[in-house]
C-alpha cells in the first residue's frame, strides 16, 4: 500500500483509529483505576481482548500502538498485530519519547525522540507497523503557549513525519492542545490555529506529501475547568479553526479525546460531521473515549471479557457512526 492508500483507508468509512498505545507507566495508570497489576501479562491480556472485539470489523481503520505490544504474542501465540489486521485494521507504532521541558524550568515542553528515529522507523516498518504517532503537547496559561514552544514542537513533528514517510509510514501527526485549566474557548482557538499553522507550514518546508499524513488535533473546547459549552459551539469551532488553517488536501483528520467523556468525544464529532461535506475526513483517534467503560467492565477478570468487548465494540460503532454524522444519543440506550 502506498503512503496515500494507507492514510485514506485508515478513515475510510466512517472508520477511526483506536490509540491504545499507552506507554507502561500510563497504561499503570489506566490498571490502577480499576485496582489491576500493571504486569506485562496483563497488559497483554487487556489488549488481546480489545483487538478481539466484534466491533473492531467496519469501524476502526488502524490501531495505534506501544512498543511492547507490536512485538506480544495473544495467550495461544497469535502476535497481537495479527488480531489487529485480522479485524481489518492496520497496526501502527508510537514513535516519540515523551516530554521534556522547552528550556530549563519553563513549564512549557517539547517532545524528543528524533535521536534514532530513523533506525526504529525502519525496524518498526519490517515489524509490519502501516502508521507512526508523534504526540506535542501544548499548554495554556499565562502568556502562553509561546512561540517558540509553538515553532520547536512543529519543527520536530515535521521531521518525525519526513522520517517516517522515508520508512513507508504514515506519520499521524498530534499537536495536542492541552484542555487543562480554566482558559476561555477563545484561548483554544487561538492556540491550536497558531499551532495548525506553524505546523503545515514546517511540513512544506520538509518537503513532506500532505496526502500521506493524518492530522490528530483537540477539538477546540473551553479549558476543563471553566464553563462548558454548548456541543453546536465547540463543533462550530473546531470546524472553522480547521478550515481557516488546515490544507484542502490532507485526507484526514482524527481527533483525540484529551479528557472527553465517552459520550461527550462521540456528540461533538457527530455534530461537526452534520454541519456538512470537507475536504478531509473528520474522525476519531480516541484512547480514553474508546477504552473507558470496557476498562471498566474488564476490571481484569477472564469472565468479564465479553461484556467488556461489547463496550469496546458499542463506541466503536458509536464512533463510526458519528464519523458518518449519523449518531443520535438515542442509540446509546441498549
Ligand atoms: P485520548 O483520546 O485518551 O486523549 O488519547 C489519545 C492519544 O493517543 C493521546 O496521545
């Protein structure tokens, strides 16, 4: 598959992508709420029964994943990759590093991992990885986000996705705007436009094909500690932010979650999706808005497991359907 086909099927549909690609210490996170070991075993039991879901088929495109989990066999020696391409999805990788601050003692930070990225992006592709993931993070604050952190996590997206597509990868490219804080919508706005900018401006100047990346935005919403506001406003919102900054030619783009609830991820996506036809794809990369009521169901128990994968397979379809502009919170009741 080429760079295009692949980032096309990937959101093809109504299809999304599941990121499922917590690092160990997050994923510890994730276990510790539902009081489970954070044991390689058990993470690996976890996943297996995510990708083992029903509604994985017709609604999720590509899944993205840990290090760990690419190279882990299912509990009867299937690689887990292969239950993900059996479901009719492709398996993709997280490629960066994580954070560190901008500059000493600034709360402001940008993500590494560019060191050897080459050399991982090339084993990943003989892993059989069909997609990459590099994830910025960018705060809201007082007096911020700067430029400069703005042009140095650009900068470093737009290298990754050169490398990645130099490996055969799609590079999902994430300038995550932070929701924490009690910043206005306006102030979301703002940020993840100066962030779309800058960003497809560093892609042109690598010389990076447009038509092989997806973009992973927020949504633009108010900060998670100010008001909420009506669903049409943030859909509204996000839609015009995007068509005042994004390319015509980008396939697509897929939101993530950023601290959502389930149903909140889904109503916003459905809503902009009603407000008519774009040139992109709009769709979602959810981690928590796809994994939380199955975490929950799971609590780490093998009877569990089929009333789990049916929460997996309901957002999913949710999801889709809401990719589609067709959801209605009528169909939540089951
Ligand atoms: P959330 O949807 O939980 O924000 O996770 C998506 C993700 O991959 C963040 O990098």
């Amino acid at each position: 598959m080429s760079l295009e086909e692949i980032a096309n099927y990937i959101v093809s549909d109504g299809k999304g992508i599941l990121a499922a690609d917590e690092s160990n210490p997050t994923c510890g996170k994730r276990f510790d709420s539902i009081e489970v070991e954070n044991s390689e075993n058990n993470r690996r039991d976890y996943r297996e029964m995510l990708f083992r879901s029903k509604g994985m088929k017709g609604n999720i495109g590509g899944v993205i994943l840990f290090d760990e989990t690419l190279r882990q066999d299912a509990k009867d020696g299937t690689p887990l990759k292969q239950l993900i391409s059996n479901s009719g999805a492709l398996p993709g990788i997280k490629v960066d590093k994580g954070l560190v601050p901008l500059v000493d003692g600034s709360d402001e930070v940008v993500t590494q991992g560019l060191d050897g990225l080459d050399e991982r992006c090339s084993e990943y592709d003989s892993l059989g990885a069909k997609f990459t993931k590099w994830r910025a993070v960018i705060k809201i604050g007082d007096s911020i986000p700067s430029d400069d952190c703005i042009n140095a996590n650009a900068k470093a997206l737009a290298d990754y996705a050169a490398i990645a597509q130099s490996n055969n990868m799609v590079p999902i490219v994430e300038p995550e705007v932070l929701m924490d804080g009690d910043h206005s919508i306006d102030l979301s706005f703002d940020a993840c436009a100066r962030s779309f900018q800058a960003l497809f401006d560093a892609l042109e100047n690598n010389g990076v094909n447009i038509k092989g990346i997806i973009l992973k935005p927020s949504m633009v919403t108010p900060g998670s500690l100010s008001e909420k506001v009506a669903i049409r406003e943030v859909a509204e919102m996000t839609v015009r932010c995007l068509k005042e900054n994004i390319p015509s030619d980008l396939p697509g783009v897929a939101f993530l979650s950023g601290g959502q609830t389930e149903l909140e991820a889904t109503a916003h996506l459905n809503e902009m999706n009603k407000i008519g036809e774009f040139p992109w794809k709009l769709s979602f990369s959810y981690g928590r808005a796809l994994q939380q009521s199955a975490l929950k169901a799971w609590s780490g128990k093998s009877e569990n497991l089929f009333i789990a994968q049916d929460e997996l397979s309901h957002r999913a379809e949710m999801n889709k359907l809401a990719a589609l502009g067709q959801w209605d919170i009528k169909l939540e009741d089951r």
